[in-house]
C-alpha cells in the first residue's frame, strides 16, 4: 500500500546529471561531449530552430495559402475586479494608473475589466471593455464604470457614415469589354 513515507519516482523517470569537463577517465573529459571544433563547440555557439546553415529553410520554401487572422487581431489588457482592491476607495482607476501599480504593461489596443473575484470598495473605473458581471459587481460595491469616450465615437462615426451614404449614388454601368483582334500570321510556302 502507498503511503507518504514510501512514496518516490517512477523508475527511469529521474536521471543522473551529465557531469561533464571531470578528466579523461569521467568518459566525458576533454571536449566536454561537444565534439572537435565547429560552430556547436564554441562558447555560445548555437544555431536557431529551422535553420539549415544558409540553404532556402523549409518554412520559406513551402506555399502560403488562405488567410490568418493574426495580424488584425485586437489584444486587450485584462484586469480582473480582484485586482482592484489594491486601489484606495474613490480612486478614479484609468489606463495610466494601472501602467503605474503594473497591472498592465506592454502594448494593447485598451483595457478590458473582468469579473473574477470581490471588490470590497468603490471606485470610479474607466475602461474600453468590460463585462456584465465586472460591471455588476462595481456597481454593487458603490463604484461607477464609464467607457472611454474616444474609442467608441470612432466606431460609432464609421457606422453613421455607411448609414448616410446616399443610396442614390449613380452605379456606374457595365460597358462591353472590348476583344482584341490578333493578325494571323500566314507561312509562306515555298
């Protein structure tokens, strides 16, 4: 039976470390398993992932297709209401004072208030997203959210400028492509 006084590996699933550079007799002396010279026996000498010594590398060699979405994918700075606490109560909490206690940091496109956790007083959050529960739990604790006014009159422009385009708008017509007329070429017959 198992017990925590028996308790220990499984077989082979620890190892004895490689100790390298300990004499000729340690099986590893000399070139330390680096082998003689070369970029791999040098100090610091590595080569990265995927690269095969200048030839075209298999990742460029192959096709692209379709479409990634990556490149236009909107990263957001996420704040859980449990970190708020650390804030005093009736601080206005924003996008720099959050850089400043480095609750978040790096590049986003804004700042998303989520709802894990308990917020034990009230504080004024201005924030891009938030969700349902976030902003309950906010309101509950006495504290009000407002959305950033920029980001969203952005959106809301756009929207009201396809609306007002003016349906009457002349469409331009389809004209008839012209086909151009290649001379054939007769062979002289000799």
């Amino acid at each position: 039976m198992m017990r925590l006084h028996n308790l220990q590996p499984r077989p082979g699933s620890r190892h004895r470390t490689k100790r390298l550079g300990c004499g000729e007799s340690s099986g590893h002396g000399k070139t330390s398993g680096k082998g003689h010279k070369g970029q791999k026996a040098r100090s610091g000498g590595s080569i990265r992932l995927g690269f095969e010594g200048g030839q075209m590398p298999l990742i460029r060699r192959l096709p692209k297709r379709g479409f990634n979405n990556a490149a236009f994918h909107k990263h957001y700075a996420v704040v859980n209401v449990s970190d708020l606490n650390a804030f005093k109560a009736g601080t206005v909490v924003n996008e720099q004072l959050l850089r400043e206690s480095n609750l978040v940091r790096g590049h986003f496109v804004g700042i998303k208030i989520l709802g894990e956790g308990e917020l034990k007083h009230d504080l004024e959050v201005q924030a891009d997203k938030i969700s349902a529960t976030a902003r309950e739990k906010i309101e509950k604790a006495g504290g009000t959210v407002t959305l950033r006014e920029a980001r969203r009159i952005d959106k809301n422009q756009t929207e009201v400028a396809s609306s007002q385009a003016a349906p009457d708008a002349a469409v331009p017509t389809d004209k008839p492509r012209r086909v151009k007329k290649t001379k054939s070429r007769n062979k002289k017959s000799e």
